[in-house]
C-alpha cells in the first residue's frame, strides 16, 4: 500500500480503486447473507481524493442506503489528510454516511498535527490508535501514558478506541488493562484472502 497507494493517488485513479474495495464488500457480505455465514462489520479506507469526487461519493452513499447491505456491514475509515478536503465544504458528507447507518473511523489517530483538530470539528464513531503507540508498549512509559489518556478521553466523548498494530501477549494485556474497546493485530491474525476470511468466519471463530 505504502506504493501503490501514493502512485494511485498521483495519477488520480485512488477512487476508482476505493470504489471497487467497497462495491467488492457489499458483494461479500450479500455472499454471506445468501449462504448464512455470519458477517463482521469491515471497514472501507476513503482517501482525502475522494471526498472531491461527488459521483464516487454519492455512489458509496446509494450503495450504504440501499437493501443490498445492511446497516452498519460496513464502516468508513478516513485519515487526517482528508481535514482540508472536509474544511472545504464537505463535511455535509460524513452526515450523510452517518444517517445510511455506517460509523465513520478515523485513522492514524495521534500520528499527525491534525488528528485533535478533526476530532473537535467532526463526529467520530471509532479511533483508531496510531500503531507507533502499541508498538511502544513495554517499551517507552511515555507512550503508555498517552496511550491511557486518549482511551480515557475517547471514552469521555462516547467514542469508541480501535489500537492497530498489536502483536505480542504485552500488548494485548497492557490494552485491556486499560480499557481499549478494539486490538487489532498480527498477535490475532494477519491480512488474508477472501476465502480464508469467509472459511474463518464460517467456523464461527
């Protein structure tokens, strides 16, 4: 992703892309629903291109409404980079997401100068930690500190806490310890095709 997605970016195709990850979601999850395997709510990344592509967006939106998916199936994730593209009269759009039932995430929380910027101007559903936290577990008493003091103050504002990047039994119980709603980590599973997710999924673990 680290080049792909830049490249992507640059040539201006990043949102045909987008598009394509949650039109292929929706088709899983309506795999699911047909054959009765139990669904997991997964997350899309938008990038802050998209947001300045209104047929891109107002098909995610049609796509989010409609019987096709249900409520809430699948969740949007967006980064800090996207702030000017939301100060510049598109924040109308994460309403938009919010009331077709899916819950908005911010990404990378922590990781850059805009991250509180954004959490004070819009609704957020889920943070989600900048991964150099977790991996300072154990490590850096600092990192840890900050750590405590967003899940304390995410949960002050009813936000929910997602910490990426967990791979080690320190981690996870430092996480818990604290509070963390979510981990999410190789410590759990690592990136897999399709039909090793849905094999996972109809296993029921």
């Amino acid at each position: 992703p680290a080049a792909f997605i830049p490249a992507l970016e640059n040539g201006g195709h990043i949102s045909k892309l987008d598009w394509f990850i949650a039109d292929r979601v929706a088709k899983v999850d309506q795999r699911c629903y047909a054959e009765g395997i139990p669904v997991v709510p997964v997350s899309v990344n938008l990038s802050w291109m998209d947001f300045y592509d209104e047929e891109m967006l107002q098909r995610l939106v049609e796509l989010l409404k409609s019987d096709a998916i249900k409520k809430g199936d699948i969740r949007l994730e967006i980064t800090e980079t996207s702030y000017a593209a939301l100060e510049s009269d598109r924040e109308k759009i994460l309403e938009e997401f919010h009331l077709s039932g899916a819950k908005i995430l911010l990404d990378d929380f922590g990781s850059g100068y805009s991250s509180f910027g954004m959490l004070q101007d819009y609704d957020f559903d889920i943070l989600k930690m900048d991964i150099s936290f977790v991996r300072n577990i154990g490590v850096n008493k600092k990192s840890e500190s900050i750590l405590r003091a967003i899940i304390d103050m995410a949960h002050q504002l009813e936000i929910r806490l997602v910490a990426e990047g967990a791979e080690t039994e320190e981690q996870v119980a430092f996480l818990r310890e604290n509070g963390c709603d979510y981990i999410q980590g190789y410590y759990y599973y690592k990136p897999m095709p399709e039909k090793e997710f849905l094999q996972l999924l109809d296993e029921g673990k």
